[in-house]
C-alpha cells in the first residue's frame, strides 16, 4: 500500500530562518511527487511536481528536491506570508488517484 | 487557470437530511476527486470519476455516492447526513493520466459543512 509520511508536524521559524521539511513515502512504481500549499480555511494551492530522483523544482524561496524514499520541501529566508500547511502526495504506477501525507504546518514569525 | 468551484462555501444542515455538493471544472479535465479534511486526519479520498458516468471507491465511501452526468460536473450527495459528516469537503480535478505521464490535481475552495 502507498504510503507518505510528513516531518516534522508543526514548525514555527523566525522571518529569515531557513529549514525544510521531509516527505517519506513508498510507492510502487513512482509517477509522481507533489507539493501543495494550503492556507486556512482554503483548498491545496499547487506547487511543484517531481518525477525522479534528483530532480529539483524552485520557486521563489521554496526549493523541493527528490530521492529513492523522500521528498525536502526546502526554504530559504522564509516571510510571515509563507505560513501554511505543506502537503506531499505521491501518484503510483496504474494509478489516478493521489495519496497524501498528513501536512506540515509552518509559522514564520515576524 | 484552471477554475474548479464549488457551489457553498459553509453549509448548515440537519441530521438525516440529503446534502447535495456540487463542484464543477472549467479545463475539460477528465478526472474528479472528492475529499473531506479533518484535523488530524488528512485529506481523505471519498469518491473520484475519470469519465461521464464512471465512478470510483476511494478510501472513505460509506454514506456517500456521486453522481457525473456532465464532463465538468462532480456532485457529492450525502443521502441521509450525520454528525460525523460535518467537514471541510474538497473537491479537485485533473488530467487523465496515461503511462508516465502524470497530472497534478487542482482544487477548488472547499465547502464547510456543518450537521447539527
């Protein structure tokens, strides 16, 4: 059965203080790796795709890269306006149907 | 840009009454998702449909069906609602994929239900 687990669950960062965050799954037969954005209140905003390891994505301060068995959601000099919940999910081979990881929940404080 | 809408935002609802969610999508995607959020919990996939009429399980079906008369249109009916049905409900949409190819799913605002 596929799996993806987010770490850590919550993470509050200072404005400018990078970190990532971890994205483990297993998956038969990898055809896709995602990041979505989600504010309060609203649905997953799209950020990102990976199809292989190595592959790296950017976007403004956001960097995802991609292994074998996880996923970093990297951030750079984080902004109160990055604050959000950061969902993962993988699509499997012969699938159409995405499996998420439970988010991670960051706040940037100013 | 793709558009997916959902036709209430926050919806109030009694006990043991039918709860219709409509979503509808604008970039002729193939593909229908519906979910419900809860805290703790995740996203969890109720139904989904890759064509007019077909449907498919997800994880979480019991006390749910759907109904895809229309390409771009994914109804959510909940036929005799309870409590443990109050949720954020998501639904989302995408490209049909084929081999390696793969989509990203889009998502519309949601809508809050409440069961009291």
């Amino acid at each position: 059965e596929d799996q993806v687990t987010q770490s850590p669950e919550a993470l509050r960062l200072q404005e400018g203080e990078s970190s990532s965050l971890n994205c483990s799954y297993t998956v038969s037969g990898l055809r896709g790796l995602f990041w979505y954005r989600q504010d309060p209140g609203k649905g997953p905003e799209f950020l990102f795709t990976l199809y292989s390891a190595g592959e790296e994505k950017e976007k403004e301060r956001l960097k995802a890269t991609l292994t074998k068995k996880e996923s970093f959601l990297h951030i750079t000099a984080p902004k109160p306006e990055d604050s959000a919940t950061y969902l993962c999910a993988v699509r499997g081979q012969g699938a159409q149907k995405l499996v998420f990881g439970q988010g991670t929940r960051l706040t940037i404080n100013p | 840009d793709v558009k997916v809408t959902q036709s209430s935002r926050y919806l109030v609802k009694r006990t043991g009454e039918k709860v219709f969610l409509e979503c509808v999508q604008d970039m002729d995607h193939e593909n229908m998702f519906w979910y419900r959020q809860d805290p703790g919990l995740g996203l969890r996939l109720i139904y989904f449909s890759y064509d007019v009429k077909m449907k498919e399980k997800g994880d979480i079906p019991e006390g749910y069906s759907v109904s895809r008369e229309k390409k771009e249109r994914f109804s959510l009916i909940l036929e005799s609602a309870s409590t443990n049905q109050t949720s954020m409900y998501l639904c989302a949409s995408s490209r049909f994929s084929i081999g390696a190819e793969t989509y990203e799913q889009y998502f519309g605002p949601g809508t809050r239900l409440t069961v009291t």
